[in-house]
C-alpha cells in the first residue's frame, strides 16, 4: 500500500433516522415496532433504536420517561444503500404522520461484509 492510498475504503450510503415518541402509534400499532418489523421484511442491513431520557420537539413540549406514561424520545436509525433506503421509505410512508424523517448521505466503512 502506497503512501497516498487510503488505508480504509468505505462506500457510499444513506442514513435515515426516524425521531418519534416510544408511546407514538399507527392505528392500534406502535410506530417503533412497525418500522423494525418492516426493516426486517425489506431484509436492511441492520437498525437500531435509540431510546432518550429527556427531549422536545418543535412545538417545545418535552417529552421524558416518566413511570407512568412513556412518551420518551426515541429514534430508529437505519444504514443502507441509497435504492434501498428510498423504497423502504416508500413502503413505511403511511405510518409516518408525525414523525420525523431525517436523510444523510455518509460513508460506510465495513469491518466485514455479511451477504443478505
């Protein structure tokens, strides 16, 4: 390996991030559990929710984990390819009513690839 070539080779991506509350539904179905089920049937590579203790959104109300009501923040992330990405969006886009949708481009870097 040269001087001047990258020591890591990554490849392009696109990350979206669902922002939500954990108590947020779709009909009688929460909203956190209809993403990852349908991120499992559209086989992405992978998501992950992150639960918030404490948050607001853009109407100021905070949102917090309390013991009797969970309207915690919360956000799932998922890293794929771009096609992939735009029709898993396509699939979910019903039960997005107020949720949040956040795209960026980024740059992969695999420390091993696992085929789907």
């Amino acid at each position: 390996m040269g001087a001047d070539e990258p020591r890591i080779a990554g490849h392009p991506a696109t990350r979206v991030s669902f922002l939500f509350a954990m108590d947020d539904r779709s009909g009688r179905r929460s909203v956190m559990v209809h993403l990852l089920r349908e991120a499992r049937r559209s086989r992405m590579a992978g998501a992950t929710v992150f639960k918030a203790r404490n948050g607001f959104g853009a109407a100021g109300r905070s949102h917090r984990d309390h013991l009797v009501a969970e309207d915690a923040p919360a956000a799932l992330v998922i890293v794929d390819a771009p096609d992939r990405i735009a029709r898993f969006l396509e699939a979910v886009d019903p039960v997005l009513e107020g949720v949040t949708v956040v795209l960026d481009e980024v740059e992969v870097i695999d420390s091993g690839v696992i085929d789907r």
